[in-house]
C-alpha cells in the first residue's frame, strides 16, 4: 500500500519547486553570446538582473534543476525569460519573441571581433544631450569598497556648463547610477574609489551598463593579482557603444603596453631632441604606432569604427605633441618654418574629439598663433597692439619708434635666419632662433611689458576677433576651426567682462548649431555671474601690499613667517589663465575636507591686473588668503622657483620650509592628499 502525503505537504513542495524569488546559484553570472564570447546580453546577481541595458528586479523564478522560466520586472515592464542551463559554463534562453540565444560565463581569450560592424562613423555632429552610465560592482561587500566613484569626462567646454568629474555613489547592492551633459563622442574615464579605473565610449543621448565581475574584488583585496590581467577579464559592456567600448579597452591596452615608446618618453624626447630630429623621431614613431594597430584591428577583425577611433586618437596625439614642442624645457621655443611646414593637418573630423588630448591640441594651437612670428597672424596681432600704444605714448621718441615697428615688415623665415651659421637639426640652430627672436621682438616686448596693464578690454577682444576670422577662413570654418574659436572664446569669457559685441560675432559666424547655442548660453551665464557675488566668499583673506626690499624675496618670507606652525598650500594663478580657475573647484573641495586642521591655502595673483584679479577672487568664490604680486615680485618668485607656467604649486612645512617646488595639483586628489597628510604628522 502506497503511503499518501498530506495535501498541504504536496503544497510546498509544488511552490518550493516551481515558483520563488531566489535566485539559484547555478544561474549567478554575467552570461555572454556563445557566439563569440565578448556580448554581453544577461547578468543574474542575487538582488537583481540586467538584460537590455537596464537593471530589472526578479517577480519570480520558477522550475528546478536545468530549467527555470525567470520572469523579471522594470517599472510597468515584465518580461519572461526561459532559461535552461546545459552546463557549468553554458546557458540558453529564449525572450518573449521565442528567439533562443545560446550563452556563456566564459569570455574570449582571443578576441575575434569577426568584423561585426563594417560602417564608420557617419559625419559626427556636435550634440547637446544628457548621457546615463548605470553600473554594478559584483559580490559586492561595502566593508572593502570606499562606495564612492567618480566619472571624468572633458569636451570643449569643460569647466563651462559641466565639471570634468561627475561622482556617484554605489548602494550596497554594488549598483550605481550617474548623469552628465555631453556634447560629443569621445571616451571617459570611470574609477571605483580605491580601486580600479577603466574607459566607456559614450555619445549624448545614450546610456551605458558597465558589469565588473568578481575578479575586482580579487584585485582590490590584493593589487598583485592585476599581473596578467587587464580591464578585458573584469569588465562587461552593454548599450550602443558596450561593444566598441570592448574594442577599445583591448586596442588601446596593446598600444601603451607594446609601443615602443612610453607615453612618458614622447614629452621627455621633447626636452632632450632639436625641433627638426623631434618632429621627425616623433612622426615616426606614429607610423610605427599607426602600422602596428593596424595590424592587430586586422588580426582581431575589428569594426570600422573601432579602427576610426584609433586612427582619430593617434593622430590628435601626434598633433598635441608637435604643437607641445614650444613649451620645451624651462623656456618657450620658437618654431623654425621647416619644422611648422611639416606639422600635418588635422582632419576636420569630431572622432579627433575622443580622447582628452584634443583640449591640449586646442591650448598649444591657441599658443601657436599668438606667439610664433611665423603663424601668420601674431605679427598682425602685435602691430594692432602698436597702434593703441601709439595713442597712448606721450614720448615723441617713443612715438617714432612705435612708428617704426608698424611700418616694419613681418617676420618671415629668411628674416629669422640671416645669420645663421648652424644646421636645422642641431640645438644650436634652436638657441640661435629663439635669440633672433628675442632680438627682433625687443622693442615690441619692452613696449608691451609698460602698455599691457592700459590697454583695454575692447582691444583685446578686436585681437581675438582677428585671430578667430584668420583661423576660420584659413580652414573654409570646419568643425575643428569652429572648436577652436568656442574654445578661445570660452577661454576669453573667463578673463573678460561680456559684451554684446561678441555675442554678434559669435551669432554671424560659427555655423555649428549647437556651438553656437553654448557659445551664447556661456555668454549669458558669464553676464549674469559677474553679478551674482556682491561679496567674497566667507574665509577670504587679504594679505596687505609689502613694498620691495634690496633683499629680492623678503617679502615671500614676511608673508610665510605669518603662517609658522600651518602647512601652507600657494597657489601661482592669474585671471586670464583658464587652467588656474578650473583648479578652484577641486581646491575648494580639498579645503572643505581639511577645514579645522592647520593647512592654509595661499593664493598668489601672478603677472595679472590687480583689479580684474580682485574681480575674480569675488566671482569665482575662492575663499583663503590671497596677496597680488607686483611685476618685480612676480620676477623674484619666477626665478626662485622655476616658474615657467601656471597654475604652479608650492608646498610649505610647519616650519617655513619648501617642501615641494612643484606640488601636485588640487585636482591630483590622492597624490595632494597623500603630500599633506605627511607634512601634518
């Protein structure tokens, strides 16, 4: 006789199993297509799924075994999904659609990307538009993450509408969510806050999922396990751009680990070669660099798209370092005519825009036109200059020979070398050409160094209408001279008041829709911020005018002595210097995590006008102590401490002591960080 079990027994154990919310530990994972290993299309974590680019919350799972039906729900959405497991490492599911797709947990060792995209890139157009990137850190455990991470996206109008570093939180299910405004393709950089940090390709408009598997924690509890692996095993990608992201993390991964030459190596070469064997040396270096991609994209089959972007990244590299080249050492290098003739062009493409050394293309190009004689337009920009000091000049010797440099002919390249006995490839030839120069521009030079603080803010804005017309009409007003002109203009709203002058041009002449949208926009944001504070921001400090002494630097030491037993933090900046203003935001950050302990932040105003200086401190809020530096002190410091550029840092100890020269930036937060909390102890 066969013995009858309860009905309420045959019950529960109908519903323990058919139906539970659970997740079976033999589904856990990120499942990738079968087909080629690298697309990622479902993760199932205990807490929740992601299918679709979208996180998705468990209504139920039912079956036992081998097969489950996963029913999964997001907002008003549920969906099904039949799942049947074949094996450790091999799943299959079919959608609400019955398309089967077979999975695996194992992602490629050798990735064949099997030419699944042969289109490139359409005409890219600037956009405006916000860009979503979700994330979820697996068997995540709070007690060894920080719960923070950071997203750091740049543009041409960084520091403008948007700060370069978005931060999100992660809940304590490993998930995170962040949001930014973008206005054109390019890659960003994602950090796990004390752990890992790794590249996203987004576009405006789009969301991104990126998946670390369980591997990052292993990296995270013990550094040493990153030997022989990289962000291919840890991460996974979904959304437009998840399968490009791929691409690129292996590409560029193979490039810096392969390439002959560091990253490092192409600046240090900058210092130790000629202008004529680096330009050379480093054009070669890019066709080694472009020949061995090339042939990798062809081994693994990329996409087209991939093969553009790293084309469009090399090359703005290239370009960003040629144009580097005048900043070379401790001095500014002039540029010989062989060397500026050589120079390629840059393709009129936004992919130039995806990666981040497009802005310093941007800076050094901007640097190029202003103060090299053979640009094309400095000379015309210094005549323009002449003649409002002419106006001024109440000298008739002076007068004559303001006279005398707007009737002189531009420089051009046989002027620069009468003279010359050394050949263009030697350094010898560079320091000839930069005392040609020197010679040639002393008059001007002179004149500038007693007019700059008269002239007015008309005539520097008519210099860059001119530069911007000249740069314009030499490229036929493509997108890259367009870029150039919102971003020299940006550079000019920082420094300047706004006026409707500008804004007429900026209305007839940049044809780009949404640049010309921002550019009016930054324009009304920088006319209604100049009267925003009618004050200071709170803990803003004035350190009174100390005259000059036959001592040289005693002021900077009476200034110093007045913090003994603090650590101070100097900053050189200047209202006109746009790398200098976007540093405030992270100080401001850093002063807010060390308030109460003995830091002081010193602010020095650096070869600026003191009035637009004070205007500044009061628009921009940067509260601390502040002391505006004379011309002569500004020359005492310049030559104490090296300064070739700014913005400059100094790090003083509690005793008055330089501790560091050439301190790490504010926006350097674990190297200052690191450098403060030592001289604290």
């Amino acid at each position: 006789m066969r013995a009858i079990l309860p009905i309420s027994l045959i019950f529960t154990i109908l519903i323990s199993c058919s139906t539970q919310t659970k997740l079976p530990q033999e589904l856990k994972g990120n499942w990738l297509s079968a087909n080629d290993s690298i697309e990622w299309i479902i993760s199932l974590q205990p807490d929740f799924a992601v299918y679709d680019n979208k996180f998705w919350d468990y209504k139920s799972i039912s079956g036992n075994k081998s097969k489950f039906v996963i029913k999964l729900t997001e907002g008003t959405q549920t969906i099904s999904l039949k799942a049947v497991l074949e094996d450790s490492l091999s799943l299959k599911i079919t959608d609400n659609n019955n398309i089967d797709k077979r999975l695996t947990r194992k992602k490629a060792a050798r990735p064949d990307f099997r030419n699944y995209d042969m289109q490139g890139f359409e005409e890219l157009q600037m956009m405006d538009d916000t860009v979503t990137i979700r994330g979820f850190i697996e068997d995540y455990d709070p007690d060894i993450y920080d719960g923070t991470g950071s997203i750091y996206h740049r543009n041409v109008f960084s520091n403008v509408f948007e700060e370069e570093e978005t931060r999100f939180n992660i809940d304590t299910t490993g998930r995170f969510e962040a949001r930014f405004r973008a206005f054109n393709l390019q890659i960003i950089y994602l950090s796990i806050e004390g752990s890992s940090q790794t590249r996203i390709v987004i576009q405006p408009g789009s969301s991104a999922m990126i998946g670390f598997n369980n591997l990052l924690l292993d990296v995270t509890n013990d550094a040493r396990k990153w030997e022989g692996l990289t962000d291919w095993q840890i991460n996974h990608y979904m959304g437009e751009y998840g399968r490009l992201s791929e691409e690129l993390i292996l590409l560029l991964h193979h490039l810096y680990r392969n390439s002959n030459t560091s990253p490092l190596k192409k600046f240090d070469a900058i210092d130790e070669m000629s202008q004529m064997e680096y330009i050379g040396w480093r054009k070669e270096v890019y066709s080694q660099e472009t020949a061995m991609m090339d042939s990798l994209i062809l081994e693994m089959r990329n996409s087209k798209k991939a093969e553009e972007c790293v084309h469009g990244i090399l090359e703005i590299e290239l370009l960003h370092h040629l144009y580097h080249y005048q900043i070379s050492g401790t001095r500014f290098q002039y540029l010989a005519a062989p060397y500026i003739e050589q120079i390629p062009e840059l393709n009129a493409s936004s992919l130039n825009l995806i990666n981040t050394d497009f802005l310093s293309y941007l800076n050094y190009l901007n640097i190029f036109y202003r103060q090299q004689p053979l640009s094309n337009i400095s000379e015309d920009i210094a005549k323009y200059r002449l003649q409002f000091m002419l106006s001024q000049s109440k000298s008739t010797e002076e007068q004559k020979l303001i006279k005398e440099l707007i009737d002189v002919p531009a420089i051009t390249a046989e002027l620069l070398n009468q003279g010359n006995i050394y050949p263009l490839e030697s350094s010898d030839y560079d320091l000839f050409l930069n005392k040609r120069v020197a010679a040639l521009r002393k008059p001007y030079n002179e004149l500038w160094s007693k007019y700059w603080e008269k002239i007015p803010d008309s005539i520097h804005l008519h210099t860059l209408l001119k530069e911007l017309d000249f740069v314009l009409d030499k490229h036929n007003k493509n997108l890259i001279s367009q870029l150039y002109a919102a971003y020299c203009i940006n550079r000019f709203f920082e420094n300047n008041p706004p006026g409707p002058e500008l804004n007429l041009w900026i209305t007839n002449n940049i044809d780009d829709p949404i640049l010309k949208k921002l550019s009016l926009e930054y324009h009304k944001k920088e006319a209604e911020a100049a009267s925003e504070f009618a004050d200071y921001a709170e803990n803003t400090f004035f350190i009174s005018q100390i005259k000059n002494a036959e001592e040289g630097d005693e002021f900077f030491n009476k200034i110093i002595q007045q913090f003994k037993g603090k650590v101070i933090y100097i900053d050189f900046w200047a209202d006109w210097c746009s790398p200098c203003r976007a540093g405030f935001k992270p100080a401001a950050r850093l002063k807010k995590e060390y308030a109460g302990k003995d830091v002081v932040f010193l602010y020095f105003g650096y070869n600026c006008k003191n009035e637009r200086w004070d205007q500044v401190i009061k628009q921009d809020q940067v509260s601390g102590y502040h002391y505006w530096l004379d011309k002569e002190q500004g020359k005492v410091l310049k030559e104490k401490f090296g300064i070739i550029g700014i913005p400059h840092y100094l790090l003083v100890d509690r005793n008055g002591n330089i501790s560091a020269d050439q301190a790490p930036d504010p926006g350097n937060r674990a190297a200052i960080r690191e450098r403060l909390d030592e001289l604290l102890k």
